[in-house]
C-alpha cells in the first residue's frame, strides 16, 4: 500500500482556480463580444457585401432550390430553413432582413423577388412571414455562381450538422452596388447603393491599371444612385467619401412646378431622398404649415401610387414658389447621408477608400476564378484520364472484350485489365461499367472528339493558371457579362451646389414696415406701399385691428435684414425680417407666436439692425462668428471706446446703461437678458452708439436732457445701468436719441396727439448726466405727451402710426424747425381718440426713388 497521505479534494479545486484582475477579465470580455458582433453580425464583408444573416438566407434559399427559375415559397419556410440549419437569433430578425431585400426601395438591386406585401416608403410592415412568398432574383444567383466548384471556404454551422460558407463567390462587387448598414459595438458602416454598370466599369479599369487613383475611377463611378432617385447635390463631398471613406452626401429630393385653376401653382414631388418615409415627410410639412413654419401653402395631398410618388403641395394665390420651394428643401425635402465606408477585411473592421474597397473585391476575385480553374482543371484531368482509357480499351476492342470474358468478376475484371493493357484503377473501373453499345465506331468518333476537347481546355485552364494578365482578363469578361444583363440607366442625378441658398437669396431686397400690435399680432408690408405725404396728412391704413387691439410698435427694416428686437421686460431676440409674414395694409397680421417667443404682456420697444452694429467691424454682424469690438480691445477703457459698438439703453424710469455690441451674439430663440429692470420698471429705447456720441433722452412731460455717452461705462447684460435723468413727477422716458455730429441735424419731437417740431441740436446744450435737462416740447392738451425722440437729417423720412392702424408718412423737411419749449406743428392728422402708437425714421440712404413725391 501507498505511504501517500489521500489528497484533499478542496486542495484540487483550488488548484483549478486562476486569480485575475476584475478589470482586465471584464475588459477581454467585452472585446470578446464586440468582435463577435463586429464580425459576426453587424458589419459586411468586403468581398461579397453581406453580413452573415443576408449570406446565409441567400445559402439556405440556394440550399431549397429557390433560384429565379424556381417557384416561389412561403417566407415562413425560408425563414424556418435559415434559422434551423444556419441562423439561431430569432426569426423576426430573419424576416426583417428577407423583406428588406425584396424591396425595391430600399435596395438598389434586390436580391429577392418576393410576392406579397414586403411593406412600402410609407413605414407600412410587411405582412406576416405566413403570407407572403419568395425565391432568389436572378442577380443574387450571380453572388452563389460556382460556389460548388471549390470556390470559397466553409466552415460548420452552429451545431456542426451542416457547413456553411465563410463568403459567397460574389461574381460582382456586391458592396458597392446595394450598399450596406449596420451598428457594431462602437463602430457603425453605412454605404450608399451605386449604378451596378459604373461600379464594374471602375473595377474593370483598375484591373487595367491598378496605379488608378479615385478621381480616374470617379470617371466611371459618379456617385451613389439611389433606388429612389432623387438628386445630390454637389460632387465635393462624393470625392471626399470616395478618398476616405467617410463623407456627408445631401440627397435633394426631385420635384417641380406645375401651374393650374389659371394663374395658382403647386410644386410636385416626384422622387425622395433615399430612406424617407414617405408619409411622415407629408405629415411634417403639414405640421409646420400649420404652425405657420412655411407660408404660402394651400394644400397638401399624396397621390402616389404603383407607378411612382407624387407629393403633390398647392400654393395660395400670390404665393411666392421660390420661397416655398427653399422653405420645403430647408427643412424637408433635403438629407444628408452621412457615408462610412467600414466592412470587413480578413475579419477585421477597416474604412476604405472607393479604389480599396475595389481592390480588395478583385483579390477575392482573383481567388475566386483561381480556385474555380483549379477545381475544374483537376475535373478535366480526370476525365481526359477517363477517355484515355476508353480510347486504348477501342484500339484494343477484341482483347479487353476477351479479357472481361475470361474473368469470375469484375474485382478479376479489373485486375486483369490493369495488369494486362496498363490501366489505372480509374480507367479499369470505367471500362468494366461499360456498356457494349459503346463499342461502335460512331461511339468511338464521339469519345475522340470529347477528348480533343477536354485537351483543348485543359490547355486553357492550364494557361489561365500560368498567366495572371489572362486570369484577369477572364475576370474582365465575366464582370462584362454580368454588366450586359443587368444594367439598368442611372436614377439618382446631380444638382449644383451653389451654397447654402437662404431666404434672401429668393426674397427681393426691399424696405418694409413692420408692424406689431398689443395683442401679439404683427406683419411685413412694403414701404413702397406709403407714399410720402405732406405733413398733417392722416395717412392710409396700415392694418386692420380687432376690436380692442391696437398698435404697439412699428419699426422699418429691409428685407434681408438681422434684427435685434427688444421688449420691454428687457430680452433681446434676434429676427430676420423674411421671417415675419407678409401682408396687405387691411390685413391683421399673423400671431407672433410663430415668429417671436414673447411672454404674456411682453411688447416690442425698440429694434436694432445688425448692420448698425457691424458697422465698425470690418461688416461682421452680430449674428457672425467674430461678434462686435472684434479688435479685443476693452470696452471700459475709455483710450479703447472710439470705433467700438454699444447698445446703449434706456428705461422707462431713467436708467442708461452701455453694453458692448459683442454681447449678443448666440442669442437663444428663447431671447438672452439685455437689461436687468427693476420692479415696475421697463425698457423703453435702445440706440447704436461708438463711444463719441452724445446721447439725448427725452421725457413724456416733455423734458430733455443732452450728455456724453462715456459719461455711462460699459456694462455687462445682466446690469441695470446707471441714472441718466432725473425724473419729477409721475413723468416717464419717452424715447432717446444717439446723436453723432457729423451726420446728424436736428432732433425731432413727435407727441402723442400728432404733433412735432425739429429743433437744432445746439439749443440742446451738453450737461453731466442724472440731470433734470430743459424743456424740450410743451405737453400741453393739444400736443398731448411727448412718445418719440430721434435723430434725424436731411432726407430722412419720418413714418408715425397710429393706434389705431393708419401709417402717415412724410419727409422730415415737412416738419418745422423750431426751437425748444415750443408746441411744433401738426405732423398727423388723428381720429378722435386716436393717439401715435409709434415713430421710426427711415434714412436718407435708404429712401428708394420714386418714394420722394408728396401725395
């Protein structure tokens, strides 16, 4: 017996036990995974462009017979066959990918000819597996051509019963001509469909010349075509996805201009971009007519069907169909596909370039053709070594005849066959089977001319084999021949990129008066609509009111103008002038909502152009990246001020404060703060200033005070500022004025009742600011209280509107010079009741011709 203590079967597994690093055994692990997805799901290889799931259903269709001569099976039979023999990850993933590949809208060439509802551009399902059918199209029998003949490797399914191949023989550039997409883990491929005919050409020239760089092989391959057509637009992103890999193509949708009911036009919609559905695309653009987003739209309907789309978008009489033509490319009718050239290359995940991709589909071509020689030279061979025999067993007919004859079975038969004339046990084998009848001389002619004929191809295959310009141009011939039958013209074409094309760019450029009213309701009209009157005119209506709402602000701009609007509880939001609708003098205005995000009792108090603002930088504006006071220089430094720009306010209660042009940039659609009020105080005026000007801020009881604008330092949004007047009284700010000597002449005063004066800007002396200043205009009962104070010049005109919607506009010449403390002349002639809502003063510079005669 053994003297050896028994062994402890907790010391065994204990041993069996390896110590790691939690870290590092989750970070392995989860490689593990991420490559088994990579390789194993989510990526295609760039060989034969398909992922596992497509190249083993496409197997198991092949596997049942189902090829394009074939009756059609149901889906639920292909589905069950590719998930018992090949694919064990459910069957809804199964189906999902057959119905994909039967849709012609979503592959360029499908690789499955299916019966049934395999779904729609809608995002309509596919019926269920049960009711639809399917069989292999004919070009996905190209893909499995030859896989029989030693081709490509296999390997066992998942549970060793059945192999299944590593790739498929692809007899074209699968990749390429239907695309592929797909997620990994961490990675993500997403290649457009090509022209099948340009992808063989590129391919066949880079066999011709493989020192072809991607802009020789653009020659052939344009682009990406699309099943659905549509346009890209320009060709600069194309070359840099084709170079690298990676690109962002938009894809416009195709569409044009029909006229009908006389004069009215519609805009039809006749191809989209790839991947859109369709019916959602109809139901955006329906919500943002309703939400005022597009204007112009009468009606929307789709009418398409079996032959092709039709979106079909009526426009209102009068519309403007270039604008709703850039509006619905802006935001509907324009994508981007975002290209990722990733697939698979010898298991790996790698971005190619267009002339890679191609050259790793002909090494596997190249393989391909090679192993196919190969298996059908050693073929060949054989049965050249087959008819040898028969030819020797013909030249000696009578002897092998009685050699047979003599001998027990054919076991003898053979022996004495081999031993006797020399024959291989292949040759013997065959000569034994063989039948009397194939003894005649006409037999024998037959098997001497099969013979010179496998002779003549083994010398072929033998010389394709020896040859690799000949190996290659049998590649050529068979991309030729499959180039001859299936290609089809191009459906995806190109548009110029000329830019982004804004609003501007289709909007003619013209003055507008804009007008908001209490209740949140505003409009664009053209000034052109005003012509100048002599003063004390009442004007024409400017818009036409509900009952209980009235004019609060009207402010003048041209049309491809960026604005600042400010309210009076001290936001800032930026508008384009484009964006506000347009419409006739008698019409009410659309509800501000859509354009401004305005809170409950929030009103419009003064408007600043974004060209004033850049007007010292070089043209930037404010909405631009390089902001205002570009130069870096400090605002609070008053050596620093002259040639910056401000935003110098002011409040209701008589606070002024400066803030550099700068700081408003990036404002948010929400509005950014641009003055902190205090309780019951409001923003009542907001002017452009550059350090050098004076500022005079004029009082609703008629007050003035005039002082030097560096008497207020700079100061950020969030301040309130400083005291710039001194108030008696329940008496309020009125407006201010930003006077600059060298272009300025007078100030004018307009009151509430209709009246105004000019006066010279030297009766208004300069003072330290927080002062009570002088009488400016008397606010007696006839003048009522002051509402406006401007600089203004020679040329310039004056526009006031009423509360009540007339706009009266005359040339300020019209108004009487008079000095200060004065009651001015009649500049409007008002309605009882009526009151001037609000006053803006459109430059001389920008006065068009024609707007300078009276009424």
């Amino acid at each position: 017996m053994s003297s050896e203590p028994p062994v402890d079967p907790s010391d065994v597994r204990a041993a069996q036990v390896e110590h790691v690093r939690i870290e590092e055994e989750m970070e392995q692990s989860y490689i593990d995974y991420a490559m088994s997805v990579i390789a194993g799901r989510a990526l295609p290889d760039v060989r034969d462009g398909l992922k596992p799931v497509h190249r083993r259903i496409l197997y198991a269709m092949h596997e049942m017979g189902l090829t394009a001569g074939s009756g059609h099976r149901k889906s639920s039979s292909i589905v069950g066959e590719t998930m018992g023999d090949f694919h064990p990850h459910g069957d809804a993933a199964i189906y999902d990918t057959l119905v994909g590949m039967a849709q012609e809208f979503s592959m360029r060439y499908p690789l499955v000819d299916g019966q049934g509802n395999f779904g729609s551009m809608d995002g309509d399902p596919a019926a269920a597996p049960r009711y639809t059918e399917a069989r292999m199209a004919p070009i996905a029998e190209e893909l499995l051509a030859d896989i029989e003949r030693d081709t490509v490797d296999f390997s066992p399914n998942y549970d060793d019963r059945l192999e299944e191949p590593d790739v498929l023989p692809a007899a074209y550039p699968n990749l390429l001509v239907n695309g592929s997409t797909g997620i990994a883990v961490g990675m993500s491929t997403k290649v457009p469909p090509h022209n099948l005919g340009e992808v063989i050409d590129a391919t066949v020239e880079l066999i011709e010349n493989p020192d072809a760089t991607v802009a020789d092989l653009m020659r052939h391959v344009k682009g990406p075509d699309f099943p659905t057509g549509a346009n890209i637009v320009g060709r600069n992103a194309v070359r840099k996805a084709y170079e690298t890999g990676r690109g962002r193509v938009r894809v416009r949708a195709e569409f044009e201009t029909e006229e009908f009911d006389g004069d009215r036009q519609r805009i039809v919609v006749t191809e989209l971009p790839y991947q859109e559905n369709k019916a959602r695309l109809v139901e955006r653009i329906a919500e943002d007519v309703n939400e005022g987003v597009i204007e112009g739209i009468s009606d929307l309907r789709d009418e398409s069907d079996r032959d092709g789309v039709r979106v079909v978008v009526e426009l209102k009489r009068g519309a403007n169909v270039e604008v709703v033509k850039n509006q619905l490319v802006e935001h509907h009718l324009e994508t981007t596909f975002g290209v990722i050239n990733l697939a698979l290359v010898d298991g790996q995940p790698r971005v190619l370039s267009l002339k890679e991709t191609l050259e790793e589909y002909v090494e596997h071509r190249k393989d391909v053709v090679t192993r196919r020689t190969e298996h059908e030279l050693g073929e060949a061979e054989d049965r050249a070594h087959i008819l040898e025999g028969r030819l020797k067993a013909l030249d000696n007919v009578e002897d092998v005849v009685e050699t047979i004859r003599k001998s027990e079975d054919r076991d003898e038969a053979r022996a004495a066959l081999r031993e006797t004339f020399d024959f291989s046990e292949a040759q013997a084998q065959h000569i034994v089977r063989m039948q009397l009848g194939s003894l005649t001389s006409l037999e024998s002619a037959e098997i001497e001319e099969e013979y010179e004929e496998v002779t003549a191809r083994i010398e072929r295959l033998e010389e394709i084999l020896a040859s690799e310009s000949e190996l290659m141009s049998v590649i050529k011939t068979e991309l030729g021949e499959i180039k001859e039958e299936y290609d089809d013209d191009r459906r995806t074409g190109f548009v110029e990129d000329t830019g982004t094309v804004t609003h501007e760019d289709l909007i003619p450029e013209e003055e507008s008066v804009v007008v908001v009213s209490e209740d949140d309701y505003i409009k664009r009209m053209p000034a052109a609509e005003f012509r100048a009157q002599n003063r004390g005119g009442k004007g024409i209506i400017g818009a036409d009111l509900k009952e209980g709402d009235r004019v609060s602000s009207v402010f003048l701009a041209s049309t491809h103008d960026y604005l600042l609007c400010f309210t009076t509880h001290g936001q800032v939001y930026q508008l384009k002038t484009y964006q506000v609708p347009e419409m006739g003098r008698t019409a009410r205005g659309k509800s501000a909502v859509n354009v401004l995000d305005l809170d409950e009792g929030e009103e419009i108090t003064a408007v600043v152009n974004c060209d004033d603002i850049g007007a010292g930088t070089d043209g930037e504006d404010v909405a631009g990246g390089d902001g205002v006071g570009a130069d870096g220089a400090d605002p609070a430094d008053p050596a620093a001020e002259a040639g910056e720009q401000y935003l110098t306010m002011v409040t209701r209660d008589g606070y002024v404060k400066r803030t550099a042009g700068e700081e408003f940039e990036n404002i948010l659609s929400t509005g950014i703060r641009a003055i902190r009020l205090e309780d019951g105080d409001e923003l009542a005026d907001v002017e452009v200033t550059h350090g050098d000007h004076d500022l005079v801020v004029g009082t609703r009881g008629g007050m003035a005070i005039r002082f030097d604008e560096s008497e207020v330092r700079a100061m950020g949004r969030s301040a309130r500022g400083v005291r710039g007047i001194e108030l008696t009284g329940d008496d309020t700010v009125a407006g201010l004025a930003a006077i600059d000597g060298t272009q300025h002449d007078w100030v004018l005063t307009v009151t509430a009742n209709g009246y105004g004066k000019r006066t010279d800007l030297d009766e208004y002396r300069t003072q330290s600011r927080n002062g009570k200043g002088l009488i400016d205009i008397k606010t007696n009962e006839r003048n009522g209280p002051s509402c406006a104070v401007e600089a203004v010049s020679s040329g310039d005109h004056l526009f006031a509107m009423s509360a009540g919607g007339q706009i009266m506009r005359t040339r300020v010449e019209d108004v009487s010079t008079i000095g200060r403390n004065t009651m001015g002349v009649k500049v409007m002639d008002l309605d009882p009741d009526d009151l001037v809502a609000s006053v803006d003063v459109l430059p001389a510079a920008r006065v068009e011709d024609g707007d300078e005669s009276g009424a």
